[in-house]
C-alpha cells in the first residue's frame, strides 16, 4: 500500500472511517490522508518521507497500552510532535434488512471486541477478530455476508452502507483513545495544531538502568527533586537481555523547561540509554 502514498497525505493504520483516520481529522482537519496495513506500515511511510505525518494509538481508557507502538518508537527514526484525543462510540451493524435474531457472528479488532465484552456475552454469537474495526464492516460488506456483524464505529458503519442493529454497545461510554502524532524534519516543526491547544507540554520518553538494587529509584529521584510530574511510567522489554527492561515516561513539562531539561541531563548519570521521543503542547483540555 505504500505505493499508493503521496508525500502530502496523512498516513494512519485501518480503513476510512476507524478510528484513526477520526485522528487524522481531529488533528488536521480534512486533508489528504492515506490508510494502510498497520502500523508498522505507517512508521515506514514517516521515516522514508513517504507521508508528512502519521497518527499512531498509544494508549486507550479501557484497553490501556498499545505496547506495540511503543517497540515501533525505538525501532525508527520518528518525532513525537503531538497527541490527540478521540472519543471511542461502538455500534453493532450489519447488512441492510438484517435482523438482530439473525445474526451469528460477529466480527472486530481485538480491542474493540474486549471494549463491547459485557454486550457481547448476552448472546451466543462466534466472536472473530479482524485487524481494524472498520475493516470488519468492509469485509462484511465486500462479502455481502449475511447473518453477520461488525462492532465499529457508527461513521464507519455508514461508509460501508451498513445497517446499525444496536446503538452504543461500549461497556465505558466515555471511553476515549489518545493518539500520537509523529513525523521528521519539517514535519516536526509545523504541526497545524498548534496554535488551537493550550501552554501545557507533555515529554515522552525512555530509559534503561542497570539490573541492580536502587537503580530505578536514583532515576526517578532526578524529576521529583524538580518537581517535574511524571504522569505515566511503564515498562517494557529491552530486547537487549531476558528480563531487561526500558522504561517510558511521560512528563508534564517541555523538553526545554529548565527544570526538565536538568533533570533529563542528570538522568544520564543514572541511566544506560535515555532518548528523548518528543515534546510537544498537550491536546486542549488534557
């Protein structure tokens, strides 16, 4: 699919209308974009110039973690250059004239499926995954496959002229999905965002420490000596060692803040590797 690229569309992993091309509009409004495979896929296209920018899932209220997206931040040469939030609504929907009795399986990302779990056990259907929630309603609607459902979003459910049988099927109404923007080079230094967020900053980033007692500790000691918040800490294989681990961060403060950027530099001394994967205004009313 990456032939199909130009260098001016927005890349996302799904079909139109997932959830992340709800992030590439949420982000950048209507502009060119471009679905593909995965996300590895959409990584390749940023790093090789293929596309400008790219949204990424990162994390979502429910499900938590996209650990994957994590592992594809230190594997390519990408920004972080800012977030977006998208509110998650799931729907069941399925052929037109369809009847609820009717239908036996249904189909979504894994995600999605463990998002609807309190729904989906009041009837006996077979439960399938599929790689994208839209791509459920496109498969059920390229195979006009009867008896037959997909869990999605309602836009996507009308983009693939499907009939929704139930409304909100959610087990959180307001569940929600923040999404990372990434990008290189100029890319980096223009996101159309910007000027419609509000002053406060958000640093991601990651670190490893030698596998020994107090380590941790003396890392994490550099940011509360300043009084820099971290509002999330999670771990992660190394992949350098079995059970060796980096740690991702997320600070509330820009990478140049001077109380930061201190901490940051101190943290080297404590620290077998420390990178920097972006700092960036945070979406407004984070």
């Amino acid at each position: 699919m990456l032939a199909q690229l130009t260098n001016t569309a927005v890349a996302y992993a799904g079909e139109p209308g997932a959830f992340a091309e709800d992030a590439v509009l949420a982000a950048f409004g209507d502009v060119a974009r471009a679905g593909l495979g995965g996300f590895h896929e959409v990584f390749e296209a940023v790093e090789a110039g293929n596309a400008p920018a790219g949204v990424v899932p990162i994390e979502n209220l429910v499900g938590g973690t996209v650990r994957e997206n994590y592992d594809l931040l230190l594997d390519h040469a990408v920004d972080v250059v800012g977030e977006v939030v998208v509110p998650v609504r799931l729907c069941l929907a399925a052929l037109p004239g369809s009847q609820l009795d009717a239908i036996e399986r249904v189909y979504s990302h894994s995600q999605a499926l463990s998002q609807a779990e309190r729904f989906l056990r009041t009837r006996p259907w077979t439960v399938l995954t599929t790689y994208n929630t839209a791509g459920a309603g496109k498969l059920i609607a390229d195979r006009d496959e009867a008896g037959a459902a997909a869990v999605l979003s309602p836009r996507a459910a009308g983009l693939f002229g499907l009939q929704v049988l139930v409304d909100d099927v959610a087990d959180e109404p307001d569940n929600r999905t923040r999404f990372l923007v990434i990008g290189t080079g100029e890319s980096a230094d223009r996101p159309p965002w910007r000027e419609s967020v509000g002053p406060d900053r958000r640093t991601i980033l990651v670190f490893g420490v030698r596998n020994e007692p107090g380590t941790l500790l003396g890392a994490l000691r550099v940011f509360a000596a300043r009084n820099v918040n971290l509002s999330k800490l999670e771990s992660r294989p190394s992949r350098q060692g079995a059970w060796e681990y980096v740690f991702w961060v997320d600070l509330d403060a820009g990478a140049d803040d001077p109380a930061c950027a201190a901490a940051i530099d101190e943290l080297r001394d404590h620290a077998t590797m420390v990178r920097v994967l972006g700092s960036y205004r945070k979406p407004a009313g984070d």
